[in-house]
C-alpha cells in the first residue's frame, strides 16, 4: 500500500513522492514567540511530529526545520509593553518554548531559524520580487502585487477578481475579505519604537509572511512538505506561494498539509470562556505531559479534535496501561517454548497500523491495531504461554510502536527498581513498579517467600492481605515478585 497524503494545495489525497529518493524536507510554521504557547499550537506541532516520526519510520531521511517567528506586529508590541528589548521578550518565549516541546517529547528539528537571524536575506529576496514586477514600493512600505501572480488564492480558493487594483494590506493578520496587495518590508512608523534595521529600504522591518519564505528556502530549498495549522491557509500561506514561486519561477512546495482546530470542552479555545490552556497550566494541574501528547495525537489531525478534562483522564489510564504493559514484557521471565502466536500477533499489528497511517496518517483507525496486539500478548502473558524470547520480541514491538508515537513508554521500565536476594539457595527478585517501599515492608515481602518455598501457604496469605489493606499489590511472577500500589 503506497503513503498517501492529503494535499490542500490539490484538495484531494494524492501518493508521496518526494523530490529526491528517500530524504523528505519538511517546513513547519513555528511559534510566535510573543506568549505561552497554547494547546491548540501544540496540536500543530505534536502533528508534525508525528508526521516525521512515521516517515522515519518508513525508512525515509526527514530534514525538518521549524522557525520562530521573533519580530511581527504581536511580538513589537509585547516588547513595547513590557519595555524590553525585542531579544528580550522574545528570548523569554523562545526558552518556554523549547522546554515545552521537550516535554512534550517532539524531537528536535534539524534547525530553528529566527527570523530577525535573517533580515539581510529578507531583503535580497524582496529586491528580486521587485525587479521581477512583482512588488512596488507604497508610502508606508513594500507591498507584494498580487495581480503580478495570476495564480493567487490557489491554495485557500479565494476569488481575486473583485479586488480593487492597488488596495494595499499593511498588518500581518487579516481575513480573505480583505485579500490584497500585502506588505513584505514596513517602513519604521512610532508604533515600533526601537525596533528597526537600517537597510536599503531604509529604516524598517519585515512582514510576517516573507519571513517564512525566506527561512525555509534558505534552509531547504524547494520544500517536499509544508505543514501549519488550517487558520494559516490564508492569509499566511497563500502569501508565501505568491512571494516564492514569484522568486523562484517554479512551485515552491509539493504537499501543503494542515491540522484542524481543537475545541476545549466543545468550544473554541478563548481566555474570556476560562478554557484557553498553556501546556503549562494543565502541567501545573499535575497532568501527564505523555497523555496530553496521547490526547492531541489521537484524533485524525484533519478532524477537529475536542479536548476534554474526560479525555485527559481517559488518556492518562491508557497510557499508564501502555507502560504498565511494556513494563511488564520488560521483566518477563518463562523457561517454555516460543510461541509462535506472539510473531503472527506482530505482523497482525504492524500490517494494519502501518495500513491506516499509510492513508494520510489515519491515527484513530491505526491505534486499535496497537490495542489488539496488547490484550492478545498480555493474555498470553498471564497465562504463562510465552518464552522469555516472545517477550523480547513483542517488546521490541513495542519500541517500534513508541517510536512512532513518541509516548516514551518504556521510562518507567527504565527506572523500574529491582533487587534480589538469595534465599532457599536461589535468587528472589523483587520489583517496584511505579512504588517506594520501607525496609518493614521489604522484610514482610521477604518473610511472605520463605512461606512460601515453606509451603505455608496461609501465612504467606495473610502477609500478603495485610499489605494490600496498605494499598501495596503483590504479583508473583517466575522468578519473584512484583510490587505496586492498587
Ligand atoms: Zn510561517
């Protein structure tokens, strides 16, 4: 089954093939750094990683770079406001950022341009528009034609026929009734005080939309995928088609791809509803970085995604469930023969996961697959119908599985303490799962076992009754016990 995407430049899902055999350069429109970043930002950026990661997996190289957007008309004014330099406001965001990603386990990109890092190209860029015929010079700055470019509003659908010649745009967020010519270069007004380059265009700045020209052919060349959020397809994105493919005389990206909006609670996300979260807030609230990953993940990401405290919660078990499970094939230990149930439950699950991811990333239609293949091994588990090698196998599995969905499943098996102690002349191996325990409590676990190879089986009962009424679970498994709290 050949990687289908859905492209919104084409409006329809369409085989992937990029430019060059094997090695995909992905852009992604990156943070404002002018606050906090929100969850539906994050859904964005969870998506692109997603997306990177599955093509990875695919045996694809990805470069991928993702710019901060460090000087436009939100963060000039953030700066303002506080009275910091624009480096300094903007430092403050970047940081949060890159610790809030980090949280979140996306992986690094191969670069994080910011655009102040580059006015000098900027301007290069614009001056080749303008001998081109493609943007003039208006009082207060440099705006791109678009009647220049006949093929404008390819990528949103918006009509330009009813536009009126030379209406000019100069803010760097507007809505498609007010499609027209755009600023690619403002010349300094008050409003951005301090904030300024000294350049052939005389005192001024960039617009936002040039920025991310600029920054990803500057990094990448012609691009294979370009991703961002739908609310960017106008104005933000069709102005960047306008401006590059006006530069380059050739289309600038294959395959546009969007995410849907997230709702909180069913409603658009707004700070006067009281349902607008940071990744901080809810961090704050206690809640599992890996389960608001789990929760923005989940959903198609061409589908609205509605984040709910319900399904945080809902999230979370499942991604306990998840550790719990890989925690568990992690200490297995049996003496029987393989199974071959185990390699067919393999290939069962990666056949119809890498099926569904393969059609334009269908995540939801993917995981049940994942889900399938944990009750059906965990089963066999239980029932002691596996080898230690089976466990290893369906462990590596699941590794494959992590990758792809970057919930770093196997920390808690990372960190999962154990120790042992001989007795009976053989070794007793004792694990804590996701639990502290005091030395009491240990030599009770211990006493229960010499019970045990004692055959006293009701006094090793009871030992183990007065420890659950603690809320402490015993399990024993081939070679010992684990431990964990109910
Ligand atoms: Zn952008």
């Amino acid at each position: 089954m050949p990687l289908v995407f859905y492209n919104t430049l084409t409006k329809k899902k369409e085989r992937f093939r990029p430019r060059r055999d094997r090695e995909v350069r992905m852009y992604n429109c990156g943070p404002t750094v002018y606050d906090y970043a929100h969850i539906g930002n994050f859904r964005s950026y969870v998506f692109a990683d997603t997306l990177r990661r599955y093509l990875e997996h695919r045996n694809y190289k990805v470069l991928q770079v993702m710019n901060l957007t460090d000087v436009d008309d939100k963060t000039i004014r953030g700066a303002r406001r506080e009275g910091l330099t624009l480096r300094e406001y903007t430092d403050r965001y970047a940081k949060a950022f890159f610790e809030d990603i980090k949280a979140l386990n996306i992986l690094p990109a191969k670069s994080y341009p910011r655009a102040t890092e580059m006015i000098q190209e900027m301007v290069e860029f614009i001056k080749v528009l303008i001998k081109k015929g493609h943007a003039y010079r208006g009082e207060d700055g440099i705006y791109f034609d678009i009647s220049s470019f006949p093929s404008y509003g390819k990528l949103s659908g918006i009509e330009i026929k009813n536009l009126k010649a030379g209406a000019r745009v100069r803010q760097d967020e507007y809505d498609k009734e007010n499609a027209q010519d755009f600023a690619l270069w403002k010349f300094w007004d008050e409003n951005d005080g301090d904030v300024y380059w000294e350049t052939e265009f005389g005192k001024g700045r960039p617009g936002w939309h040039i920025e991310c020209s600029v920054m990803s052919m500057k990094e990448l060349g012609t691009l294979d995928i370009h991703t961002g959020g739908v609310d960017l397809i106008f104005p933000h994105h069709e102005n960047e088609i306008a401006q590059s493919e006006a530069f380059l005389g050739k289309p600038f990206v294959k395959y546009w791809m969007h995410n849907e909006h997230l709702l909180v609670e069913g409603r658009k996300m707004s700070k006067s509803l009281g349902n607008f979260f940071t990744l901080r807030d809810l961090l704050k609230k206690g809640h599992d970085p890996m389960a608001i990953r789990y929760l923005l993940l989940s959903a198609h990401y061409r589908a609205k995604l509605n984040f709910t405290e319900n399904a945080l919660r809902s999230a979370e078990n499942t991604v306990n469930r998840l550790r719990r499970f890989v925690e568990d094939l992690s200490f297995y230990s049996s003496k029987r023969k393989n199974n071959p149930a185990i390699e067919k439950a393999i290939r069962k699950a990666f056949q119809g996961f890498e099926r569904a991811m393969d059609d334009d990333l269908n995540v939801p239609e993917a995981l049940p697959f994942l889900f399938d293949f944990v009750s059906e091994v965990t089963s066999l588990m239980n029932s002691g119908e596996m080898s230690s090698a089976d466990a290893r196998k369906a462990y590596e599995a699941m590794m494959d599985f992590n990758f792809i969905l970057g919930l770093d499943l196997n920390r808690i098996a990372r960190e999962a303490k154990r120790e042992s102690v001989m007795l009976g002349g053989r070794e007793f191996r004792i694990r804590y799962s996701g639990i502290e325990i005091d030395e009491e409590i240990k030599q009770k676990i211990i006493e229960r076992e010499r019970f045990r190879l004692s055959r006293q089986w009701k006094e090793a009962d009871r030992i183990r009754e007065s420890l659950r009424r603690k809320g402490i679970v015993l399990e024993d498994e081939d070679n010992g016990v684990k431990v964990s709290r109910d």
